[in-house]
C-alpha cells in the first residue's frame, strides 16, 4: 500500500492553525437575531407561571418564546422521547432552559433574558442515586427512578464465591466528568423561503440534529437541512445535546422569519451540557490460589440525571465491559441507570466504561497484592486471547492484541527491573508503578445495531483530484485524514489530490452517529465500496491503454503500472475515461455484521471486534501533601491497522491527558442540587505542565471487518488511564484509593488513615 499505514499532514491541519476554519461563532448571516436562554435556578421546581413582557420591552428584543410556542412536539429525541427543549410543567435541574430570547445583538438578548419572571414552586429534589431507588424516595421517573437495568448472568456465581481461596469485595465511587471541548455549543438556523430549515453549527451527529428539529418545529426530515461546521471538540459532548441548542435556535427563527444564532457561554455550557454519569460500583471477585478469576459479582449505578437521554445504552456498554477483558467463568452483573434532579448525563468518551473499568482493574490488583502476585502476572493469566470467551459467551477471533500490548507497555517501563511491592518502599516522597488493562467493543454492537451502518460518496474528478463526502463527522479526531487515505489508496491517487466534503444531510444518507470509535470501520469501508466501481473503471481503462489483463494494473500515486513496468500517467487514463463517458461518481453503503443480545441473560456477540490496551503509569508521591505527580504514562493499543500512526499517537496522547485528569483533578460539585464549579477557574482540568511524557506504542492485530485491517480505538486511551495511577498510588504507598479524583486532600486523609 503506498498511503495507508503513512504519516501525512492532517487535511484540516492549515486552515485550524491559521485560522481560517469556520467554527459557529464565525458564522454570520443578514439580519441574524442573537438568542439567550433564560435557565431554571432551582435543581426541582413547578412552574407556577411564565411572564415575558418585561423582556419584550427591552430595546433590540424581538421575540421571547416558552414550550407554549413550539410548534411541533416539545421533545428532543435520544433513547427514549423524554428529553424536553423547554421544561413547560416542572423544572428537574439547576439549569434547565425554560425561555428562550431573540434579540438584534447579544445584551440585547442577556438583558431580555434577565427579564423573563418565572415564577416556581419549589419541590423536594431527587440528589443521590442509591437513595432514589429507596421506598419513600420521591419519584421523578416511573414507579422506581430507574430509566434502564441490565443483567448478565453466566454460570454459578454463588457456589463459585463459595469455593474461592480468596474473595475481594469493595466499593468505588467516580465523579463527574466535563468535556471541556475547546468551542461550547454553538448553532446557526436559518428559515428557507418554502418554510423549511437550514442549521449549521458545531456537532458530532447531524443526522440527530435533523431529527429533533424536524420533531420540534413539526416538519418533515427532507424540510431540515443540517451541514457541520468546524468542530472545535466533541468527546461525546456533541452526541445528543446539539440537537437542544438547534432546537432552541430554530424555535427563534421559525417565529420571526429570520436567521438566528445561539452560541452558549462555557458557563451554561458546563452548567446544562451533558457529563460523564458519576457512578457507584459495588464489586465482588473471587480467585483460586493461582489467580484465576473464578467469579464476578457486580452492580453498578450509573446516576444519569434529570432525563434518560443516553443512559440506556451508555449503561448497556458499561455493563458489556464491566469485569474487563478477562476470562471468568461465573458472572453476575446489575447495571441500574438512575434518575436524579441533576445535570443529564450522557455520552463521554468511553462510554460507560472507565467507571466501571476503575473498578475492576482495581480488584485485581487488590487480588495480585493479597495473593502475594505481580500484578503484571495476575493479568497475564487472565487476559482474553485469540479463541477465548468473553463473560458475553462472545469467542473472539484471531486479532487480540492484548498480550502483546501487555508485553510491549512492561517492556517500555522496565517493569520486571523497577517494580517492588509497597513494602519495601521509604521516604518522605515514594515512587510507584501501576498497571492497567482495557478493551473496547467497536462501533454500535448489539445496544445500537439498529444505527450501525454508514454512506459515502466518492467523486473523481477530469484532473485526477477528487472530493468524497460521508455522514460521519470530523471533529478534531482526524477522520477527515483517514478517510482521504483511503480514498487516495483505493483511486492510486496522491493524498494531496483528495478533498472532504462536509457533512451534508442532504447529501449523504443517513450514516447514525459519530461515536463508538466507529468513523474508521463504517465509513471507511462505505468510502471503499464507493470508491470500487471507479477504480474498476481505471483499471479497465488503463488496461486497454497498456494492453494488459485490467487485473495485473497497479494504480498508485496518479499513474497506472503494467507487469512490465511500463506506465502510463493519470492524465492519459482519465482523457480516455471521459472521452467513453465512464462514470467516475459512486456512492457506496456499509452496515454492520450482525450482532446478538439476549437481554434475560446478558448473553450475546456483543461487538464486532475489540480494541485492546494496556497501560503502564509512573507515580511519584509527596507523602507530606498529598500531591500525586505521574511522572511518565506507558500505552500500548492494539488497533488492528494503523491506517495514519501519527494520528493513532494523537489519540493516545490525548486521551491519556483526559484519564489524568479524570483519575487526579476533574470534579464538579453540587450543593443542594446547585452546581457550584461551572468555570475553568474552578473545574480543573490538566495543563501542559501537568501532563508527563507519553510513550504511544502501537500494536497492529487486524480485524477482519475493518478496513485494511482496521480497528476504531478512539476512545481506548482514555479508560484504562485512572486505574493504573491508582494501581501506582497502591504501590507507592499502600493505600488503595477507591474514589475518583485522587485529590490531594483525598490521598492525606488516606495517608493518614493508614
């Protein structure tokens, strides 16, 4: 292959850094009206009462509008159709949007917003999710609080338990995480003359934008039309919650014939943006005297907020994930979405998984100390390999990169001549290393299959350069550059010669969401078959030009090679093609293997195929302050091809930094159901300064469905990240930290507990 595999310049790369990319607030139109959102003070109130005229008296203030002027249904649909544009009855979180205000230029619209009264009721609110499935807990959703329950169950997990040598059985506790995407949220609506709908903004689904505008405004899909901007970051953030931030727009425009645009500041961004759910995972492992994982008894709650909108299937994978990759022959798993009077919770990068997964690769870790185990062994006589079972009843194919990851990520760390168990540690400051290993189901899988299918189409063009446009987004993870790869390979066309088009649902079909790291498996492969039927044309044609079998033609870097060596340049082929009138346009159509779930018994092919890592971490820790300072993060990922390296480093280099800080720093905090930190002064996320040196190993077991061999990980780099500076504090210290983030005053107060 002559481009994939290669290291090149990322397409989106120049226009980002000199500033000429379009992001929402570059987006301008004539008499484009600013929209404010007046926001619920309350975490649970009913409204007893909504007066807009003291808006309407302000100066530039064009419209004020409630959930009584949505003409369609006041419902943004996810999962289920819960999810309200503007709460009309009830207000279930301390930001909920009630109002919205169009104004000619942004005071204008602050200063109406400020004058909306809204009058409430105050109501009891729901705050912990262990007590909201108590009797006697107000009910804020259905008979139990409860939007969604999982089970797996395989084998005897009692008698199991029972004649284990040794048992670990704890709780763990994860808070909160933002997405802190570099652009908040941001849309443009604009009213078409024949009464439809055009939105353009920042988002990673467009297709769930159409969706819930069309719901809002009453419209039919083919009347709403939703193009992507420049995406400043996503990380999941961007999954549901724009289509709110296009309804909200589009509400304004509809009702005023004009185009209006809604940019949110970072405060309300953070204050009424979906989160990582925090959970609780009470956790329960029994192991033979060897180590061999016998038994596994989990619950795991997930509080999911005010509104389901994700949940249910974020829960889904998180319970598909939640005893990691390991064999274990005995398995009970309880996965309980909770409703809450919170912020909604719903897609974050891993999906379901990093809280669970702190809480497994902590138990095993707890297990090799207590067995008198390296803890590099105990995972080593654990992990899932080619043929083995997952707790699913999932066998899994040739291409589990996990021993080799494991291998690569101790290599790198000088494991076997550096670790020493937490005894033999002394000093004021104490260095430790942790270990952790991951997987991670590509694409939808059975939670989602329903989704899991994607369009492109793919157009060369007379002088040899070609555009080709998916459904799938780019935002800031690099499809844009995988996707020209392939097109470039496929054509034997330079790279430079390929130029994405962007996501247009008018232009391609509906192609499901941008997440599940799935870009590179599902429109990778549809951009392939589109781009099949034009290189046939090629090669039929530079096979008659050459007087060769079409077959024996290789077609790489803009010009055809006969067996022989002869060649004949792009230029000559594609003149022949257009004189025969061949068509050089295609679309092509992806969807998913099948995929299974028996929802009694948690039995199933859960995914298609599995990402793999494992992570190796360096800590030093001040046992006078508390501070734990990770010193260098060691990470190998399995995934199947690298079609760019560069950019698979990218990957694990960024998202290494987000699981520093989910493990150390990230935490929002409430207070009566009010959220206290939603600002960058006061969440805090890492800097540069706080990142150490990450070494990207990349480790290439292919994957059958992938393209060339491809597996999406995206979202990998992040999960296995928390565990392993626990495992690290452990080691350096002897204190297990059970609660995420490992602050300094949590790491003191268990200092000196100990």
């Amino acid at each position: 292959m002559s481009v994939i595999g290669s290291r090149v310049v990322r397409k989106d790369a120049v226009e980002k850094v000199t500033g000429r990319a379009r992001f929402a607030s570059d987006l301008f139109l004539p008499g484009m009206l600013r929209v404010k959102v007046v926001r619920s003070p309350h975490p649970r109130a009913r409204i007893t009462g909504i007066d807009v005229s003291g808006a309407l008296e302000v100066p530039g203030v064009v419209v004020a509008l409630t959930a009584a002027d949505i003409p369609g249904r006041n419902c943004i649909p996810v999962v289920y159709e819960d999810l309200l544009l503007l709460a009309h009855d009830e207000v279930r979180f301390h930001g909920e949007p009630v109002a919205v205000v169009g104004a000619d230029t942004e005071a204008a619209a602050e200063e109406g917003a400020r004058r909306v009264e809204v009058r409430y009721e105050a109501l009891t609110p729901v705050l912990d999710p262990l007590e909201a499935m108590e009797d006697g807990s107000p009910r804020i959703y259905g008979d139990d609080n409860l939007f969604k329950r999982w089970n797996i169950r395989q084998g005897d997990v009692d008698e199991a338990m029972t004649g284990a040598d040794l048992v670990v059985e704890n709780t763990y506790r994860t808070p909160y995480q933002e997405h802190a995407y570099l652009e908040p949220q941001g849309m443009l609506a604009n009213p078409t003359p024949e009464g439809g709908m055009e939105l353009s903004g920042s988002m990673q689904c467009p297709f769930y934008v159409r969706e819930g505008v069309a719901v809002v405004l009453g419209l039919p899909l083919a009347s709403v039309r939703v193009v992507q901007a420049a995406t400043g970051g996503g990380f999941g953030g961007k999954e549901d919650v724009p289509s709110i931030v296009a309804g909200q727009a589009a509400l304004v425009a509809v009702a005023t014939g004009r185009p209006a645009r809604l940019i949110y500041t970072r405060d309300e961004d953070i204050l009424s943006m979906s989160k990582r759910h925090p959970a609780v995972i009470e956790s329960k492992y029994g192991f033979s005297s060897e180590g061999k994982l016998v038994a596994a008894d989990v619950r795991y709650v997930l509080d999911s907020g005010a509104y389901s909108t994700l949940s249910p299937v974020v829960a889904w994978r998180g319970t598909v994930h939640s005893v990691g990759p390991y064999r274990c022959p005995n398995v009970r798993v309880e996965t309980l979405a909770v409703a809450t009077n919170k912020v909604p919770c719903g897609a974050y990068r891993g999906f379901g998984s990093p809280q669970v997964l702190f809480a497994a690769e902590s138990q095993m870790d707890e297990a090799a100390h207590r067995l008198g185990l390296d803890p590099l062994e105990i995972r080593r006589r654990n992990a899932l390999a080619d043929g083995d079972t997952t707790p699913t009843g999932q066998r899994l194919k040739a291409e589990v990169g996990l021993p080799e990851a494991m291998d690569k990520a101790a290599l790198s760390v000088e494991w076997t001549r550096r670790f020493e168990p937490p005894e033999d540690k002394t000093g004021p400051r104490r260095y430790g290393l942790g270990f952790s290993v991951v997987h991670y189901g590509v694409c939808l899988g059975a939670g989602g299959k329903s989704l899991d299918r994607a369009g492109a189409l793919v157009q060369l063009m007379y002088d040899g350069s070609a555009i080709f446009a998916v459904g799938t987004t780019e935002m800031g993870q690099g499809m844009q550059t995988v996707l020209s790869q392939v097109v470039a390979e496929e054509l034997g066309i330079p790279y430079e010669s390929v130029k994405p088009v962007a996501p247009d649902t008018h232009m391609v079909p509906d192609s499901g969401p941008t997440v599940a790291s799935r870009t590179t498996v599902m429109s990778g492969n549809a951009v392939r078959e589109a781009a099949a039927p034009i290189r046939l044309a090629l090669l039929e044609t530079a096979g008659s030009l050459l007087d060769v079998d079409p077959d024996t033609v290789t077609l790489a870097d803009g010009t055809a090679t006969a067996p022989d060596g002869r060649t004949m340049p792009y230029e000559r082929v594609l003149a022949r093609c257009f004189e025969e009138k061949r068509h050089l346009a295609s679309s092509g159509w992806f969807q998913s293997p099948p995929t299974s779930w028996n929802e009694d018994t948690g039995e199933g092919e859960a995914y298609i195929t599995y990402a793999f890592a494992a992570n190796a971490v360096e800590v030093e820790v001040d046992l006078e302050t508390g501070v734990v300072e990770v010193l260098a993060i060691h990470a190998a990922h399995d995934v199947g091809k690298a079609i760019n390296p560069m950019g698979v480093e990218g990957q694990i280099e960024g998202g290494s930094a987000q699981g520093l800080g989910y493990a150390l720093m990230e935490e929002l905090l409430y207070e009566d159901g009010r959220m206290l930190n939603n600002q960058f002064s006061t969440y805090l996320i890492p800097t540069s300064r706080d990142v150490p040196p990450i070494h990207a190993l990349i480790v290439e077991h292919p994957a059958e469905v992938g393209p060339y061999g491809a597996k999406g990980f995206a979202e990998q780099p992040l999960m296995g990240i928390a565990p392993a500076v626990a495992n690290a504090v452990f080691n350096a210290t002897g204190v297990r930290m059970r609660e995420l983030p490992i602050t300094p005053e949590r790491m003191w107060a268990g200092l000196k507990e100990k």
